[in-house]
C-alpha cells in the first residue's frame, strides 16, 4: 500500500521525495528557473507550431470561413492572438520565465475544442487530430501528469458524446476502443515524462541549494555567523557611494576586544574561540534593515549603519558596548574590567565627496585605539582635529572690518 501511495505521489504531483504536498512539489518545483528552461521553450515553440499547422490545414482543405465558421474561426484567432502575447510569445525573443499554468490548459482545451467542432460543423480535418492532440499533451506541456490525464479523459468523453451521436454502434465501440488505448498511452508517458521531469528539477534545485550554501559561507564568518572581511569590502564601497549619492548619514562603529591575546594566553584557543562566538552573536542580535554586522578580522569587528542620526550611532554604541559586558566573559587578566570588555570608536557623518572611503572608516579606528588608549571598556567618537590658527590669519579679518 506504501509503494503505492509512493506511485501515486510520484506520477500526480511530480514528486520524487514523496511528500505529497502539492505546492511544495510540482509548482514550487516548475515556477523556480530549475532546468525547465528548454522544456518550456520546446513547449511554448510548440503552440505555435500547433497554431500555424492548424490554419495552414484550413488552407489547404479549402475550408474558408463562411456563416457561422466565419464567427468561429474570428473567436479562435482572437483567442490565440490573446494567448500568444500573455505567454511572451510576441517578442521575439526567448525570455525565460514561469510558465502559466492557467494560459497552458486554456491551450490544451482550446485544441480539443477544435477537434470536437471539426465533428459539429464539418471543418473537413483529419480525423486523427483528436488522437494526435491527445498523445502530445503530456509531451508539449508542462503540467503534472494527473492534471493532463484527467483534461484528457474529460474531452475523451466530450469526443464520444458528439460521436455516439454521429456513428452507428459498432463504429462507436471502435471509437470508444480508439480513445481508451491512446488514454492509456497519453497517460504512461506522462508518468515517464512527468518522472524525468521531477528527477532534473529536484537534482537542479538541490545544485542550487548547494551553490547558495557554497555561496554564502564564503561571505560569512563560520565561527560568529557574522558577514566576514570578504563581505565589509563589497558592502562598504557599495554604502559610501549610495550614501555619498544620496546625501545621507553613514555610520561606522569599530570595536575591539581588550586584550584579548591576554585571554588567549591564559584561558586557551578554544575559550577564545567561544568568546568570540558569542560576542559575534550578540552584535549580530543588532543586524537589521538600517544596520549590517561583521567580523573584521580577528577580534575585531565593525558595524555599518545607513541613513542613522549621530546620537543613535552612538546610543547603539554605548548598547553594544553594555551587552558584551553583560555576558559576564570572565578574563580576570584585563586591566579594563574582571570580565570581557570591548573598546569601540565611532565616525557617522555624510561621506564627503573628496575624500577616500577608507579615509572615512579610518576615523571610527582611530577612535576605537582612542578608547583603548582611555583604558578600553570605553567608546570614544571621532572628532575632526581643527588645524592650528596663525596670527596673521586671525588678524586678517579684524583687518578687513577695519
């Protein structure tokens, strides 16, 4: 019974996991880029290779429109134009994108319809048009087999209502007969389509997954989970310019931990890396929209905020500085406190236009190694040095009042 609810799984949602949570298989599987980029142009290439064999048929049966054909062939080609520009078929051009579910079984019906009114009003197509349509459908379109099978089955029986009407009853268990085994085959190779399918997207997505992981420990720092040094020079450049376009505050908030080589020596590697874990965690608790987090390198850290005023800079500051404080870190060996403390210096100002970036972030480090110099557990804001006064230049304007 489990192999079979497997099966079941397997050929109605697309799902090689067995999961059978339908949004989580076949359209969260399909509506990501996954490798179903060929499937879906080799499918939407198809549309119009059915739409233009469709009309050349008409051609060349010499089945113009009159009447009430004329009516109906109006409303189809109204409808495939409306089809074709809602599936981006109009622009020329390749551009890959989810699949519409809703346009793809609007089109597996809209030629079916064509079959069944070719019986009601004597278009003059082949016959085999219904079967052909019926084989292709789990081949030309991305939908998961149940979902083919099942508009199948329920134009087979639209087919044989108009035939019964139309044969005589042996012509008519014939038909019935006809449309059974194509049923039957239509729906076998949806299951082996429909498999290989699956099988690709889960095995890209799973390549995906793999790449984001690979991806993003290399811009993280493994131990505190904080971005690392990797991550500080692309962001960084990337803030100054927007910040320095868009005329806004730029924070910097630098810190360092007090003799930490101190605690190294005495407690271990291992203690000091436990140390450094859990005070990357607690500046990691900051991170959010305005502020970004990182280990600078050793144990060093920096925090960026964008568009923040100078007093929250540095009340944000003043709270990292507390909270490392209150993880009660014992390092008896500092001469800044009986516990694990950290030095921070802070530069926030608008990035001026002529100056380095690093220029600017080299304020908020010379304010940490003022804090150090006070004797650490301190933050300290940088302040511009204002250039001596001569006294010629100061007698100047008292010169020119005069």
């Amino acid at each position: 019974m489990a192999r079979l609810r497997e099966l079941f799984y397997l050929w109605a949602f697309l799902d090689i996991n067995h999961s059978g949570d339908y949004q989580k298989t076949f359209f969260k599987v399909f509506e990501d880029q996954n490798c179903m980029d060929n499937q879906e142009m080799i499918s939407r290439f198809s549309l119009v290779l059915s739409f233009v064999s469709f009309y050349v048929t008409l051609f060349l049966t010499h089945n113009y429109p009159n009447s009430s054909k004329y009516i109906f062939h109006l409303l189809m080609m109204i409808f495939m134009f409306a089809f074709l520009y809602v599936s981006k078929l109009m622009t020329f051009q390749y551009v890959p994108a989810p699949v519409s579910h809703t346009t793809t079984g609007l089109y597996i019906c809209f030629l079916y319809g064509i079959t069944i009114a070719n019986q009601l009003f004597g278009f003059q197509l082949p016959s085999a048009l219904f079967y052909v349509v019926m084989s292709l459908a789990p081949i030309a379109f991305i939908l998961p087999p149940v979902i083919t099978t099942a508009i199948n089955a329920f134009w087979g029986v639209a087919h044989l209502v108009v035939a019964h009407l139309q044969l005589s009853r042996l012509d008519f268990y014939e038909e019935v007969l006809a449309v059974t085994i194509v049923l039957v085959v239509s729906a076998m190779m949806g299951f082996f389509i429909g498999r290989t399918r699956a099988e690709q997207a889960f095995a890209n997505q799973k390549n995906n997954a793999l790449t984001k992981t690979l991806q993003q420990t290399s811009l993280t720092d493994q131990l505190t989970g904080l971005f690392n040094h990797r991550s500080f020079q692309s962001d960084y450049y990337e803030l100054y310019d927007g910040c320095q376009q868009n005329k806004r505050h730029l924070g910097v908030i630098m810190l360092d931990i007090d003799k930490f080589k101190l605690f190294n020596d005495y407690y271990g590697h291992l203690e000091g890396d436990r140390c450094l874990s859990q005070i990357g965690h607690t500046i990691g608790s900051f991170a959010n929209e305005e502020i970004s987090t990182y280990r600078f390198g050793g144990e060093e850290f920096v925090l960026l905020l964008r568009g923040t005023s100078a007093s929250r800079t540095i009340a944000i500051a003043e709270q990292v500085r507390q909270k490392v404080y209150d993880l009660q870190i014992t390092h008896e060996y500092s001469p800044a406190a009986p516990v694990v403390t950290v030095s921070i210096g802070v530069h926030v100002g608008a990035p001026p236009k002529h100056e380095k970036p690093m220029n600017f972030f080299d304020h908020a480090d010379q304010a940490m190694y003022d804090s150090k110099h006070l004797g650490g557990n301190k933050v300290s804001v940088y302040k511009p040095e204002v250039a001596p006064v001569s006294d010629q230049e100061a007698a100047a304007p008292e010169q020119a009042q005069a």
